[in-house]
C-alpha cells in the first residue's frame, strides 16, 4: 500500500511513500517521513495500491493518528487550488500541530476578585496581562511560587479552563415575530446545504435569532459554528451562546497557543466538541454532522486571510462545506457585502430581513465639521452630557498609534524607508513607527532635506485617548486596539461592568459589541478611509460608520452619534449616517457597474516581489494579455521590508481562475495569486 502524503512545502504536489505492513492509516492521518535528510510531519491525502513515483520509496516512519475528516480534507483542497499554493502547505497552515508527547500544560488567565499585595503578586499579574500564561513560567518570577498560589486563592488568577471570564445578567428572552419567522425559516435549512442572509439593523436580534437556530440544530444531534470578524468579539458571543445553549462552546482562534487550537480541533475530530465560536480559521474545525455555519457581521473584510496562503474568505469556505457536507449557511450583517446582498437580491441567497431595534429607539445621529480640534465642540458636549447622565462612550479613530502622519517643512511626508507608507508617531515608546515592518525610529530627520523640525498631524487612538482625559479628566478613560490587546477582556469586562466611561479604539470596538451602557458613540474621524484608492473605500467606510453608530442606545436610555467628517454628503457617509443600506447599495451598485468591479466581474491579484519585480509583471502582463485576458495594471506597490513589489488585476467572468491557470498552471515562487482580493494595493 502507498501512502500520499501532503508536506508543508509551498507548491510542492503530494509525495508517495510505502506504507510499512500492519500500520493502520487512513486518509486524513498525520504522519512522519523522511525527505532529503528531513523528517518532516505530513498528513495522509490518498491510499494506494500503486506508486506514481517511478523510484525507490521510503516508509512512513511515524503515525500520530487522525488529523482532520474527509469532508474537511477536500476543502482545504478545494481552497489551496484556488489560491494555487500546494495542498501540503496549506494543511500545515490550516491544522494546529498536535501536542507534543502527554505533557498537557496548565495555563491561567487573569480572574476578577479579590487584590493584590505586594510586588511579587503584581509582577506575576503583570506577566499574566503581557501574555505569560503558563504556570511553569510564572513560577519562576521572583517569588512567583508563592504569588501564584496566594493569587490562585483570592481568585485574582484562574486556570484558563474557561477562556473568558466575562459576566452579564440573565435574562428571558421572548422573540418577536419577526425573530421567530426567521428561526423558523433557518432551521428548515440545517443539514440541508441552504444559505441564509439575516439583515437587520444594529440591535434588530440577529445574534439572538442564530443562538436559537443553533440551539435547535444541536438538539438535533448536529453540530454548529459560530464566527465572528475579531477576536474582542468572542468573549461577549460565547458568554450569550453559552446561555441559549445550555453549554459552553469551544472556543477558538489563530492568536491561541497551538496546543489549545488542536486539543479543541481534535476533540472536534473526536466527536466531543459539537460547537464553537471563533473568528473566521474556525470554519475549518472538523466537527461532526455539521448541520449549520454562522458568520457574523459577514460584510467585514477580516473573514478574508489575505496575509498569507492559502488566501481564503471564511464565507467561502462555509460555502464549500455547504456543498460537501449539506451545512446550511447564515450570513448575519447590517451591512452585508454588496456582493452579498447582490445574491440575496438574486435569489441565490435567502433574504431574512428583521426591520428594526428589538430594544430601544434607533439613536440620534448628527455629522459635525472636523476642524482643528480632536474632539470638536459637538462631540465634547455630547460627551459631557452623556456622562453626566451617567451614559458611557465610545470614541473610535481608524488608526492605532498618536500622530498619523509627520511633514517637513519642505512638503516630503516622513516615510519607513523599507515601505515607503507614512511612519505614525507612537507616544507609548515616543517612536515613530511603520505599522507593516515594524521599524521604530527615535529621531528621524526629513529623508530629502534633513530637517528636523517635523510637523505632526492625524488623529490616532493614542491621541483621541490624551484628548478625552484631558477634557473629562474625573473620568475613566480605557484604550482598546492592536497596542492594548493582551488586556482586552479585562479591558471589555470593566466596560460591562460600568468601571470604564470612555473608551476608545479602532477596529476592535467598531462592531459587533453589545453594552447596554454605551449611549454615546463618536468617530473622530470619518474620513480616513475614502482616501484610500480601492473600489470599496465607499462600503469600507459604509460598514465602519454604520458599525460604530450600532454601538450607541442598545439599552433602555437612547443613543446618540456623533460623526466628524468634512463630507457628511457623500453617499457612503450619508447613507451610514440614516442607516440606510439599502440607499448605501443602489448608489453603490451603479458605481460598481460603471466601473465593471465585483458584482459584475471578478478579479483576480497577482503581486510579483523580489528583484525586478515591475519588469517581472509587466512581461507577465504581456504573456496574459496576448492570450485573451483582461489585465489591469501593472502598477508599482510600495515595497514590503524593502522588497520591490508590483499589482496585476485580472477582471472576467467565473472563469477567470480557470483562464489563468491554463496560462500559468503553477505560479513562480514570486508571484502571489490572490482570487478574490478584499484589499488593493
Ligand atoms: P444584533 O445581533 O442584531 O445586533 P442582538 O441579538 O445582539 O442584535 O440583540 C440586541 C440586544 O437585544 C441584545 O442585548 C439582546 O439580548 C436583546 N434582545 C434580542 N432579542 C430580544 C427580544 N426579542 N426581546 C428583548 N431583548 C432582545
Ligand atoms: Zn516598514
């Protein structure tokens, strides 16, 4: 018998191997091999009677048993041919690895009670809070062994059995008709392979109408998962599904440490996990019988893996289960992808609309001038009042960091050298920064002059935060982005609790969050995002304002928003500003067609790297071109660590994948194949 096994070499096809006599395997099994003077962990792709390898083979030499199903198998399959990276690396990205030997490692997380005393004890919370969990570790601290132990006792600590340790009240909830129509309709499609788009504003019971539909399909004997776009979601979603369930899922992330990643993703081979929430590598999980895949907030672009291959969107890898293993699919959003709603409108999607709030009023909304200030005088005396009135606000900026942006006097624009993209001042370890390298300068001179007298300019969270305490400063003001995220759950619990009035944040608090107690939200800054040159800076900037805006007035006492922007006209804007998606999508959608963009065509990136890039593409371009296809491009990038980089669009029909594969059936090592690109540029 031979053995297929996929390697995590990039592009590299499946290798054959002699399967010694008497070793039980199967396809999808995890096994060592050698390879050149390798060993390198593999995973079984097919059994075969025949070698296609016309030499000698070696033996398998070591089998860690499952790795993942057959249905599971074929979609990373499906999903590595897409993005034209071999099957291999793509398991190797996509499976945790499995623990190694029986060593089990006990972690703890920060827990809520109790007060710390002396400096042992906080140098071990410390540790906990930068990302330092395992209790091996923390013993070794100084006077750790005790710390620990003290702290394990007044609950300050707690074995991360339970990843969150986040609370709410509880509550009955009875569903409006509306709610129970979609439950209905939905669980028709468990285990049926259908696709659902649930719409509905902030606040309208989306979450609550999926827990339920989850709820059933589990009763049913199934399983279901639950993704959201970002990880500071996750504590608030398992804390409700753990309530309509009856039972905690599973949770899981890439940021987890492998271990836990693969002791959920086997218990899900096993049978024993049956439900999880996670962001969107969770829609790989193997659980059994899967009847039902939710995706949240479907429209966000974080569902896409865009950084490295395999380039995959979570949505469309529910697809493929729906097609494989007769998952049913909802798609959750306030403002869903255009092409999404473009199917719902088509009816190759089921449109479950749910028309309003189930709880409060929709919230005041008012855009007001930018102007010099931060924080102008609209959004100051919004603030003052709401916190007055014992409300808490939310306050987002598009970027992390204080300064956005530094001018020389003679007009250059301070930039990373290796990136060229605009270094942003970070008051943290007064740097400035290139947030795609990671290149801290301390006393950076004008790259064309010499200059040291730089300008600074742009609104980061850092600085909305110095603004906010400036001007409330007896309130408590809390910071939420990239910078901040090892304190993020106690960070959102505080939040929950009403021990934090103002937070700010970018992303991470833009969407999704559902705390009673917010009845303001404020964007500081509205208009960043229409600067960038992609097709959908409009639905970027759609989703970002109508997203912050959902955040405000989901309790009793009404909410109000505040938007500064120079452009409140611009229909993206406007349209975010009265909740009007479907305002926000008929605009949209002649845009798209003018412009023959995605609905109506797709497209294809290419990004070639390295030496002679630009010449690279543009020969390539030529090659693409004579043959028949649509190219656009090419146009320089900025380099990545100093790596040279240039675009190529491919636009066509379906087929377009299909038409480029015939002319480059296996992309050079310096070409990235993105179908379906979120980002351009
Ligand atoms: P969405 O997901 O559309 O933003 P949620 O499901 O989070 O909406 O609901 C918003 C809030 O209203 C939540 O706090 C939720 O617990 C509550 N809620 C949902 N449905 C009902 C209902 N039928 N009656 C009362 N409260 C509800
Ligand atoms: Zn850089």
């Amino acid at each position: 018998m031979i053995a297929r096994v996929a390697l995590p070499i990039p592009r590299a096809a499946p290798f054959d191997y002699e399967v010694p006599p008497g070793l039980p395997l199967a396809v999808g099994d995890r096994v060592r091999v050698p390879l050149g003077t390798r060993h390198l962990w593999g995973v079984v792709v097919g059994l075969v009677p025949e070698p296609t390898f016309p030499g000698p083979l070696l033996p398998v030499e070591a089998t860690a048993g499952p790795a993942l199903s057959p249905a599971v198998l074929g979609v990373i399959g499906e999903v590595a041919e897409r993005s034209f990276v071999g099957i291999g690396l793509a398991l190797g990205r996509l499976v945790p690895p499995p623990s190694r030997g029986r060593v089990r490692e006990v972690e703890l997380a920060r827990g809520a009670s109790g007060e710390a005393t002396g400096p042992a004890e906080a140098g071990v919370l410390a540790a906990v809070a930068a990302g330092t969990t395992r209790v091996e570790d923390l013993r070794r601290l100084p006077g750790g062994g005790r710390a620990v132990s003290a702290l394990l006792r007044k609950g300050l600590l707690q074995p991360r059995r339970l990843p969150f340790s986040f609370r709410e009240e509880r509550r009955e909830i009875a569903l409006t008709p509306h709610q129970e129509a979609a439950v209905a309709a939905i669980c028709e499609g468990i285990g049926a392979g259908r696709e659902y788009l649930l719409f509905g504003p902030p606040g309208s019971g989306k979450t609550e109408v999926y827990l339920r539909a989850a709820a059933e399909g589990l009763s049913r004997g199934g399983s279901a998962l639950l993704l959201v776009p970002e990880v500071s979601l996750l504590p608030q979603l398992w804390t409700r599904a753990a309530r309509v369930l009856g039972a905690a899922p599973e949770v899981y992330f890439g940021e987890l440490p492998a271990g836990e990643r693969w002791r959920t993703w086997r218990g899900a081979l096993g049978g024993t996990v049956r439900c999880a929430v996670g962001t969107r590598s969770a829609a790989f999980l193997p659980v059994p019988d899967l009847g039902l895949i939710v995706l949240d907030e479907e429209g966000e672009p974080a569902y896409k893996q865009e950084e490295m291959a395999p380039y995959y969107h979570a949505r469309a890898v529910a697809e493929e289960r729906a097609a494989r293993e007769g998952v049913g699919v909802i798609l959750g959003a306030a403002a869903p992808a255009v092409e999404t709603y473009f199917r719902a409108e088509r009816g190759e999607i089921e449109l479950l609309t749910l028309p309003e709030r189930v709880v409060g009023a929709p919230p005041t909304v008012h855009a007001a001038p930018r102007g010099e200030d931060v924080i102008g005088p609209v959004l100051r005396d919004a603030m003052a009042r709401h916190l007055a009135g014992g409300g808490q606000v939310l306050l987002f900026a598009h970027r992390r960091g204080y300064f956005t942006g530094a001018a020389c006097p003679c007009g250059a624009i301070l930039r990373c050298p290796r990136c060229e993209i605009p270094l942003v001042f970070h008051l943290s370890d007064r740097a400035f920064r290139c947030h795609a390298c990671g290149l801290a300068l301390a006393n950076p001179s004008c790259p064309s002059c010499g200059d040291t007298r730089l300008r600074l300019f742009g609104v980061g969270t850092e600085r909305a935060e110095h603004e906010a305490r400036r001007l409330f400063p007896s309130a408590t003001v809390a910071r939420l982005d990239t910078d901040t995220a090892a304190e993020r759950d106690r960070i959102l619990e505080a939040l929950a609790q009403g021990r934090i009035q103002i937070l700010v944040g970018s992303q991470m608090i833009g969407k999704g969050l559902d705390f009673p107690g917010i009845t303001l939200a404020g964007v500081v800054n509205a208009d960043g995002l229409l600067a960038t040159p992609d097709f959908r800076a409009g639905e970027r900037s759609y989703q970002l304002v109508a997203g912050v805006a959902g955040r405000a007035g989901r309790g009793d006492r009404p909410g109000e928003v505040v938007v500064q922007t120079d452009q409140p006209d611009y229909y993206p804007i406007r349209c975010a500003l009265q909740g009007d998606y479907r305002g926000f999508y008929a605009e949209e959608l002649r845009y798209r067609e003018a412009l023959r963009y995605p609905p109506f065509a797709r497209l294809v990136r290419l990004v070639a790297s390295g030496s002679g890039a630009e010449a690279k593409a543009e020969k390539l371009a030529q090659d693409l071109a004579r043959r028949g296809l649509e190219v656009l491009g090419p146009a320089r990038l900025f380099p990545r660590r100093g790596v040279p980089r240039a675009q190529l669009l491919l636009r066509g029909g379906e087929d377009v994948v299909d038409a480029l594969r015939a002319v480059v059936p296996s992309p050079p090592p310096w070409l990235k194949v993105d179908p379906d690109p979120m980002w351009l540029g």
